[in-house]
C-alpha cells in the first residue's frame, strides 16, 4: 500500500471512487481479524495517538479494537479535562507534541477544519474523527462498506436520508460519497432541516437523482436503504429550534410493514427516539453490524497510512 502510506484522511471528497473501492475491498479482507476470528500482528510496534476534544463512543471505541486486534497500541484522551489544552496549549502545539509518541493521529475536534489544520503541523498521517458540523470520512466509508456488503452493490440503490440534514455531518459527507455511485436520493427532513442548497446543487451536478420530501411514508414503500439520523441538540444554535423540530420522525414495525422486503434500516447512532427498539428483531436493522462495520473499515484504513499490508 506504498501509495497509501502517510496519507491523511481528512474528507471524503478527497476520495475517488477508485479509492473509495480499494478501502472496501482490504476491509472485507480483514473481516475476519475484526471479529476475532484470525489474528493479525501488522502493527505490531506501532502507536496510535486518539486526540478526542468531543465526546465520543464508537468512533474511539473501533478505532482502538481495529489498532489493537492488528497488534498496535493506542494512546490518548478522550476529553480535555486534565490535558494541557485547559491551560492554554493550542491545537497546533498539541499535534507537533503527540507526533513525537505516536506513528498515526486520529483526532475529533468540535471545529469545522481542525483536522485540515493538524495535518499542517505534522508529517505523521491525521485521520479526521469528526470536526464539528464537517467532515467524519470514517464514518461514511463504514456507511458505504454496509451498503454494500448488504446489497451487493451500492449502484443502483434508492437511499433515503432521513432527519437533520441541516447540521447532520454524517448525512453530509455520505451524500458527496453517493454522487459517486448510480445511486437515486431521496432527502427526508422536517421543514427548516433540509439539506444545504449547495449539497444538492452538487448532487445534481453529478447527475445524481433527487428528490425532497417532509413525509417519511412518502419513501418507505420504495427505498433499499433508510439511513436515519437523530435530530442533534448539540449543532443547534438556538435550543427552541431544535425543541420545535425534535421527535420528527419515528421508524416503527407499522412503518415497516409497507416497505420492501430486503430494505435495510441504518443509523450512524447513538439514537434517541427515531427507530423503536423494536425494529431491532427484524432482519431490517443493520445498524449494530453498520457499527461493527467500522472495525475492519479504520483497521484497513490503519494499515495502509502506516505502509503495511496489501
């Protein structure tokens, strides 16, 4: 993976549908290494540095499985309570210090462009983990690989984005990931949540089809994949917003009885009150694999920055 190696991973866009492609590929590879099926000494000897300034729970928890099931080990925080950063320490200054104790940053930060910024500051390959309302490539790479390891194919699928795709990162760089693939969109939010008139002029652009609607029973009958977002308090600017709009949508077995049999229902979770638990027994839920999915997505991405592997 010679070409791969160094390489930061800070957006989605930077990925060709080529790249996106090889990623899938080695992931599946390592599907086994992720579910502790085989065993895989590849980093062995290498550190990985996680530089959480946002609270977070899968993403830190798969990317130090996939670091360790590969042999590496992971050094960290998770927040900024009782790291230099209380004092005053820049983001900069941060990086330049951790690259002398680790061989790969993978860093979350709640500004838009921090990881753009690390990377400047060291020569050790940064994997962007969430910046703000930006870019999470890790995530959509997990998305994508789920797709297609459930469909078979990610060509040809009716996807609909369900939620807040105003704020919703994930949902963000997912569709610029889609316009890639012959896939048809269709963007489900409540009024005032659609997504950014830029996204989908970009969309159209790239010839991707798509439609809009408010209605969530507008789509169920006809989609292959409902990608589901929660309605996040956090990104909202003003709490009445976010009190006027909270509880949209709701994805139950009533729902689910119009939809196609092999629709598959996706969430980047954590979720609040958007899929009811229930959904959980049947065979369209997919988003705690979608979660495991992460695992053998970030190993691969793990071992071809640091140059092993192939």
């Amino acid at each position: 993976m010679a070409s791969w190696k160094g390489r930061d991973i800070l957006s989605i866009r930077d990925f060709s549908r080529g790249d996106i492609e090889v990623v899938l590929k080695y992931a599946r590879k390592l599907a086994p290494v992720a579910e502790g099926q085989k065993s895989s000494r590849s980093l062995e000897g290498k550190v990985l540095a996680t530089l959480f300034f946002e609270p977070s729970t899968r993403t830190r928890l798969s990317f130090h499985s996939a670091m360790i099931r590969l042999g590496g080990q992971v050094l960290g925080f998770s927040n900024v309570e009782g790291t230099s950063v209380q004092k005053g320490e820049t983001l900069a200054d941060t990086v330049r210090m951790v690259e002398g104790y680790a061989d790969a940053i993978v860093l979350r930060h709640p500004h838009e462009g921090a990881a753009v910024l690390a990377a400047e500051f060291t020569e050790r390959p940064v994997i962007n983990a969430g910046d703000g309302a930006g870019q999470h490539p890790t995530q959509t790479l997990q998305d994508l690989y789920t797709i297609w390891d459930e469909k078979g194919k990610i060509d040809g699928q009716g996807i609909a984005l369900v939620g807040d795709l105003k704020y919703g990162r994930t949902v963000h760089s997912l569709a610029y990931a889609l316009a890639q693939f012959g896939v048809s969109l269709t963007l489900v939010s409540p009024p005032g949540l659609e997504m950014p008139w830029e996204i989908v002029d970009e969309l159209k652009r790239a010839g991707t089809q798509v439609a809009t609607t408010h209605r969530l029973d507008d789509v169920v009958a006809t989609a292959d994949v409902l990608y589901v977002t929660r309605i996040q308090r956090e990104r909202f600017p003003d709490p009445q917003e976010y009190e006027r709009v909270a509880g949209s949508y709701r994805v139950d077995l009533p729902l689910l009885r119009e939809a196609k049999k092999d629709l598959i229902v996706m969430h980047p979770l954590p979720r609040v009150t958007e899929v009811d638990p229930a959904v959980d027994r049947t065979a369209h839920a997919k988003y705690f694999r979608q979660a495991f999915n992460a695992v053998p997505v970030r190993m691969a991405l793990l071992e071809m920055v640091l140059g092993v592997g192939g």
